[in-house]
C-alpha cells in the first residue's frame, strides 16, 4: 500500500531529489502552499495506470448506456453497411 507524503510547495525546488525518489517508489506526495492541499504528484508509471483506468470506466459507462438505449423499445438498428457507410460519409466530410 502506498505511503503518501504531504510536502510543502518550496520542497519541489528544495528537495527536488527526494521526492523524485518517493515517486519512484509508486508513493504519491500531496504538495501543499500556506498549509493547504494544492496538488498531488504521482509517478508516470501510476499516472498511465490512472489513465487506462478512466478509459476502462469511459468504456464501461458507453456499453452500459448502449444496453439501455438497444432494450428499448423505440430503439433504431443499423445493418453492417448502414453503419459503414454513415462512418465512411463522416469521415469524407471532415476530411480525415
């Protein structure tokens, strides 16, 4: 489990060193100025982890509303061609 320091502001340019070496170590440092919360550094490594995490849940939520928007009863289906025509008609308009 990680262990989380709260440092102030003036140790990023103070003690730079120390707390690249706590994020090394996956711990995240919650930066303060005048005593309060500001900021929180974490490492790349547990940032990608964050961002693949908010994409999974972006992809969960979608599916969610699709089943829900596909269970009802007033819901408009699209055959294969249909869906690949609207997408290749998109992409011709915005010249991608």
């Amino acid at each position: 489990m990680p262990h989380v320091q709260v440092r102030p502001s003036r140790d990023l340019r103070n003690n730079y060193r120390e707390i690249a070496n706590t994020l090394k170590e996956n711990n995240p440092v919650i930066i303060t100025n005048n005593g309060k919360g500001e900021a929180v550094l974490i490492s790349m490594e547990d940032y990608a982890k964050f961002e693949d995490f908010q994409f999974q849940q972006y992809v969960v939520n979608a599916l969610d509303e699709a089943e829900k928007e596909a269970s009802s009863p007033n819901a408009k289906w699209y055959s294969h061609e249909e869906v690949k025509a609207n997408f290749l008609n998109r992409k011709k308009k915005n010249n991608v």
